[in-house]
C-alpha cells in the first residue's frame, strides 16, 4: 500500500502492518561471527578430529591416562571460545555505536532510525554520502548524482531524476533526495552488501597465512607418517597396544594445537581492547596488517585538522561589494543544501536570505564546484581552477598567498549557464576564506609514525598550498614537496609522483586510488584515511582503510577500522596492538613447532627402527603443558611494541630447528647409549627422554621471553617447578621412572648441565651459517 500523502508519509498503523506483513528491513549484517559459529569452529576443525580419533584408538588399548591429551586440547579450545565470545560481545557493543540511522518521515515528523526499522513505502531522506540500506524510487531531488559501482563496477557518477530507482548499495555523491522504500530485506537488490564489499576487500593476515601453509603440510605428513609409523611397529614385533600408543605419541606430537587458535585469540581479544578505546575493528586480520603498514595516506580534514571549520572573511573582486558577496554566498549555500563542513560553517556565519534557485548544481568531488540558479543569475562556488576557464595570474597569486597562511579559499563567480561541463562566461565576485583547527595531540601523533618508519603522506581535494601550510604546522616532514594534481595533464607518471611529493592537492578520487597503487607498486603497505565519498575508491583499493565514525557510511562501509571519536590519534593504538600480535606470535610460535619438528624426526627415524617410539602420549603432556601451552597464553598477551622484523619463519626457526635438533639428538644419545649399550629399560629411556625435552623446551622457553622481566622470570621458574613436581610426585601418573636413581643421576646430570652450551653451538651454527644465507619470505 502507498502513501496516499507523499508530504506526510506513513502512520504508525502503516508501520505496524507492513512489519506484520513482513515488510521490514533487515539489520546491518554482523562484524563478527555467531556464537553458534564460534563453537563450531573452534571444536570442528581437522586437527580436533585428528585428536578424537587418536583418543579412540588410546581407549581401545586400555590405557585411559594416555588419553590427557584430549583434555589438553579441550582446554586450549574452551580458552579460545570464552575470548571470542567475550571479544564478540564488546567489539558488537560497539558496532551498535558506529551503524548508520536514516531520516524518514512519518506522520510528517522526520525521525532517526537504523536501517532495521525501515519499512516498504517509507520515505526516506537522503544526502550526500549516504549509502543506501533499501531499494527506493526518487520522489522528489536537487541535483541527485548516485554511484552504483558496488553493482555495475563502474565508478562513474549517474545523474538521477524524479521516478529513478536506487538501488541498495549504491551511495550518494553529491545532492540531496527524498526518495520511497519500494524493497527491504529479502526483496532488495543487495541484501547484505557490507558483507560482500568486505569479502572483496578482504584483509589478508600474513601471519595466518604463515601458518596455514604450515598446518597444510602437516595435513599431508602427519596421517600417511602416522600409518608408516604404526606399520613399523607392527613388523618389528611390536604388541599391538605397543604400536598405538607409540603411533599416537608421534601424531599428537606433530600437531602445533593451539598455534592457531592462539593466533585467532590474539587478534580477537586486540579487537576487544580496541573496542574499548572506541575503535572499530571490522576484520580481524587489518590488526596485524596496519603494523605492517609504511606508507599512511592522510585526508587533512578529520586527521590533521579537527575537521571544525570556521568562517574568517570575504575578499571581493572587481566592483562587488562584501555585502553583496556575503549575501550572494549565503543564498547559494543554503540553496544547494550541502551538508559538508564547508557548508556548515558558512551556514552557522550568515542568516538564510531565503533565495529560491530553479537550478541546484550540488558539490562534486570530482568538479570541486557547486552551484545554484536564482532570478537574479547563476552562481557558483568552489576552487577557482576548477571554475575559470583560463588561469588568472593575479587571481593566482592572491589565492597562493592566503593557501600559503594556511586558509581554505573557496572562490565566488556569476556564471553565464549552469552546466556540469560548462559554466560559459565567468564573472568573478570574490573570495570566501576559513580556517580550519589544528587538530589537538596532532604532532605529537605524527612525530611518533615518523618514529616508526612510517611514511606520511597528505592526499587532500583542497590547495595544496594550503594543505602544505597546515601539514607543515602538524609537523610533517617533507612538506615542501608539494604537487597540484588539477594542473597535471595525462598520461600520469604516478610512480613518480609517489616517489617525490609528500603532499597532493586537488586530488580528484580516482587519482587517490592510483596513488595508493603506485606505493603498492613500489612494495609498500598502504594505510588510507578518509571520511568522504570522495575517499572510497582509495580507501578499497589500500592494504588497510580508515574512516572516521562522523564520516559517510558509504566510507565507514568499507573501512577496515572506524574511529567511533572521529579521533585519528586512537590509531596509535592499534598500531601498537598489531604489533603486540605479530610479534608475540612470531615468538610462541617457535615453541608449538619445536614440537612439531622433532615429532616428525622421531617418527621418520623410529620409521625405521624395531624399537618402541622414545614416548608414551601421556608423557607429552607435561611437556606441552609447562614449556608450551600455558607460557605462550601469557606471553601471547604480553605488551610488545617494538618494529616488525618482517621475517616470520626466520625469528620461528632461529629458535625452532635448533631446538628440535637438540631434541631429537638427546633422545638418540638416551636410546643408543642407555638403551642399547647400558640396557636400560623402556620406563627409563622414556623418562630422561622426556627430562631432555622438557630442558630444551625451557631454554627455548628463556629465549622466546626475552626480554626478561619480573612477569616472564616467575612464569619460567612456575612452570619448571610444576615440571620438576611431576617427576618428584606424579611420575606414575605420567608413566615416568623415580629420577633419585643414583646410576640414573649419573647418566642425566652431565646431559642436563650440557643443554645450554649444546644448544647455543648449534643455533649458532644454524643462525650464522644457514639461517643467514636463505631468503625467508
């Protein structure tokens, strides 16, 4: 049913029967995943059913506590769903906050609502940089220009008219419409947009996929090795029981269980602190990819400056008078409709005369003008290079010394026909100057991305002499280096754009977008800032997108984080979070695969032995317990702010593969010379088997903590007296031998004493001689 007044809208009655009937629109789509998803996809993943299946095989034999494996990994995974859903609750607290309202018009009062209390047949009002939530035909525009390149891929602006549909996705680029609901929910165009402009955008974390490549190597070795393993065994003369046990100690050794998932945790637990500092995190992955980031694109409005515009004077032009200026500028800005900062502020400055125009021309990012047309003539205002048809070198002049004291210039002209390609004679009037705010904490903020070797670089629509003035008062060096994108003709040599100039002014969008491809060129990460529609094709095309919650919703749409304060300092924050992630990871990861190695060793060597494998599944878990597990929680956690090596396998394996190497020679020594020669018996070979592990794990442990401090030194001294307590009063628990055997101290003492220097030599060795000379990627 349709409104039968289109200047009252609908009742509620008409409200409440279209949400009877179903005709209501559906919630902004959810940044972060279900609490049902969160469970499944935690507990069902390849590796959790390796253990359930390796468990079973352990229940057949009997031996029930060589089964605390699985308890181990239960325990790691209810860690990791409690911090996501604690995470989960936070960050959708704050997504809430951030979700764009739409003004409708209902019982002829305008009302604020979100995108879900949208009804078919409402009327909605729409402005520039709106994005649209529904499907709707235009009842009534000023100078409405839509881009649909979220549906058609192209990003060119299509005017639209009195009964023209818009589509949902599309957003707003310049003009003002009132427009009627005509598909919601499951009936719109695009039900659930955001999600897909975020699959096409999405952030690609390096780190995960680090590990996934690890995990799927894994995934082919660990059941084929497993087989071949078992297998021996069985040829060997080995009992069945024997052979499962020996099996299912070399698999679960292989799995790095919780590597992952503590990697998820990390970056899941940072979004919930960033949420609390008011930043939102719309994929997890862009954590770590803003630590990585060396070039920072800045928008000057909202980053450098508060975005808070203040009218200062007018400046008139030939025989105009500063009150007929005033009055000509004031009826065009508040005929246009504009709601930008610009327009704010010289509303705020005069009084509405109260001008009716017959045509509205609203402000273009890609014209850098707008315009209205009275009885009295045509105007337009905006940037004199945009407006007159040839330079003016006395206009120049004058515009490049109030650019150069730091002021906005917007240029006043009569005009002889109002056309988007052709303004025919221009008459100028004058000039309109404002000042824009430095924003508060703004050097300080910059000065410390200098400090981390991030480079900074201002890419603004405004004259770039103006832009260069207030970057160089935030403190941004090379500020001297300017270019005027408006005077440069095609072809474009971007590359060398981006190589020289630090500041670029009277950038139209689609010249932000190839400036951040030409750093991505150069083998940059690229991080962009923006709030305007004129920013989006920058803001998808950069590793990392940064909108501001005041900004349109359109940009907010897309970003990777949205300031919720519109406070660029907050990003200090999460620079510092990514960094905390990448480089904690990069430091337990080291110990999940120390593990993982020197399994894969063991069960390729004992592959070809008669012997039984060196371990029984119950004897790892102290091991993943004490110098694994529990440590990498706490250390994964723990600040850690320093610079990014952007080596990951490098810093894994300068601690990893000499560690393992270490391991798995220990063992053979324990197996060769106490086994074979000294003829000890399986309970004790296993027993200083798992004593060598557990030594080297702890060096490997001191190593990964380092620096050292209070915090780190207790956690190392707990879990090595939990280590030592489990052979002093659990060893039959654990399937362990008494270590107060005066023969048997004899042999593990001097081992113990060598682990140090051992593994020192050989990481040497591996670090200087090997590690040194491979291209880590």
């Amino acid at each position: 049913m349709t409104p039968t007044n289109l200047e009252t809208g609908l009742t509620n009655t008409d409200v409440q029967q279209r949400i009877a009937a179903g005709q209501q629109n559906d919630p902004a789509p959810s940044l972060t995943r279900s609490v049902k998803r969160i469970f499944s996809d935690n507990l069902l993943t390849w590796f959790n059913l390796i253990n359930v299946l390796l468990a079973a095989l352990v229940f057949f034999t009997g031996s029930y506590k060589n089964m605390l494996f699985l308890g181990v990994a239960f325990f790691n995974t209810a860690i990791g769903i409690f911090q996501e859903i604690r995470s989960k609750r936070q960050i959708d607290k704050m997504s809430f906050l951030s979700e764009a309202t739409y003004q409708l018009k209902r019982e002829g009062k305008l009302i604020r609502v979100h995108q879900d209390a949208i009804v078919k047949d409402d009327l909605i009002m729409l402005s520039r940089g709106d994005q649209l939530p529904v499907d709707a035909h235009i009842v009534s525009t000023q100078g409405l220009e839509v881009d649909e390149s979220q549906i058609t891929g192209e990003s060119t602006p299509i005017a639209k008219q009195v009964g023209d549909p818009l589509t949902s996705g599309s957003f707003l680029v310049s003009g003002q419409a009132v427009a009627q609901v005509t598909g919601v929910g499951r009936t719109s165009f695009i039900r659930e947009l955001s999600s897909e402009v975020k699959t096409e955008h999405a952030s690609h974390s390096q780190l995960l996929d680090t590990i996934n490549r690890i995990i799927k190597i894994l995934t082919i070795v660990i059941v084929p090795l497993g087989a071949a393993l078992f297998i021996s065994k069985m040829v060997n003369g080995n009992s069945l029981n024997a052979a499962i046990l020996g099996t299912v100690a070399g698999m679960v050794g292989m799995i790095p269980e919780g590597l992952v998932l503590l990697t998820s945790v990390s970056l899941a637990v940072s979004a919930m602190n960033l949420a609390r500092r008011h930043v939102l995190v719309r994929e997890l992955p862009a954590i770590e990819g803003l630590a990585r980031v060396d070039v920072l694109c800045l928008d000057k409005t909202g980053t450098i400056t508060s975005g808070k515009l203040k009218f200062d004077q007018v400046v008139p032009l030939g025989n105009t008078t500063s009150d007929d200026l005033q009055t000509v500028t004031s009826g065009l800005i508040h005929a246009i409709g504009d709601e930008n900062e610009t327009a704010t502020a010289l509303k705020d400055a005069w009084p509405n005369p109260n001008w009716t125009a017959s045509k509205v021309m609203p402000f273009s990012s890609a014209r850098k003008w707008s315009g209205a047309e009275f009885d009295t003539g045509a105007y337009v205002l905006g940037a004199p290079e945009f407006i007159l048809p040839e330079p003016d070198p006395e206009l120049q002049k004058r515009v490049h010394k109030y650019a150069s004291e730091g002021y906005r210039v917007l240029f006043v002209a009569r005009v002889s026909q109002l056309t988007a390609d052709d303004l025919g004679t221009v008459t100028p009037m004058g000039l309109v100057l404002i000042t824009d705010e430095l924003r508060e904490n703004a050097t300080n903020t910059f000065a410390y991305f200098a400090n981390q070797d991030v480079a900074l670089k201002v890419i603004s629509g405004d004259n770039p002499t103006t832009v260069a003035s207030i970057a160089s008062r935030a403190g941004i060096a090379g500020c001297e280096h300017l270019v005027d994108m408006s005077t440069l003709e095609a072809p474009i040599d971007y590359d060398h754009l981006a190589a020289t100039y630090t500041v670029f002014g009277r950038v139209t969008p689609t010249q932000k977008r190839e400036l951040v491809k030409a750093w991505q060129r150069a083998d940059h990460t690229v991080a962009m800032t923006g709030d305007g529609v004129n920013d989006i094709l920058a803001l998808r095309q950069a590793d990392c997108g940064i909108a501001m919650a005041s900004g349109s919703e359109a940009t907010k749409s897309i970003a990777d984080f949205v300031l919720i304060d519109s406070n660029f300092d907050a990003m200090l924050n999460v620079l510092n979070e990514g960094r905390r992630v990448v480089n904690n990871i990069e430091r337990v990861a080291a110990l999940y695969l120390i593990k993982t190695m020197y399994s894969v060793a063991l069960s390729l060597i004992f592959v070809f032995m008669a012997s039984s494998y060196p371990f029984q599944p119950i004897q790892l878990t102290p091991i993943s317990m004490f110098t694994v597990g529990i440590p990498s929680f706490f250390l994964a956690l723990e600040p850690n702010h320093e610079r990014l090596s952007g080596q990951f396998m490098k810093q894994v394996m300068v601690i990893a593969a000499p560690a393992a190497i270490c391991i798995v020679s220990y063992i053979m020594f324990v197996f060769l010379v106490g086994g074979v020669q000294l003829q000890m018996p399986y309970v004790q070979t296993s027993t200083l088997s798992v004593m060598m592990t557990g030594a080297v794990g702890f060096m490997a442990l001191l190593m990964c903590a380092r620096p050292l401090n209070r915090m780190k030194i207790g956690l190392v001294v707990i879990m090595l007296t939990c280590f030592i307590l489990v052979f002093v009063f659990l060893g039959h628990l654990f399937s362990l031998s008494s270590i107060f055997n005066f023969r048997l101290a004899m042999f593990y003492l001097p081992l113990l004493v060598s682990v140090y220097p051992f593994f020192y030599v050989v990481q040497e060795l591996l670090g200087k001689r090997l590690f040194s000379r491979i291209r880590w990627r």
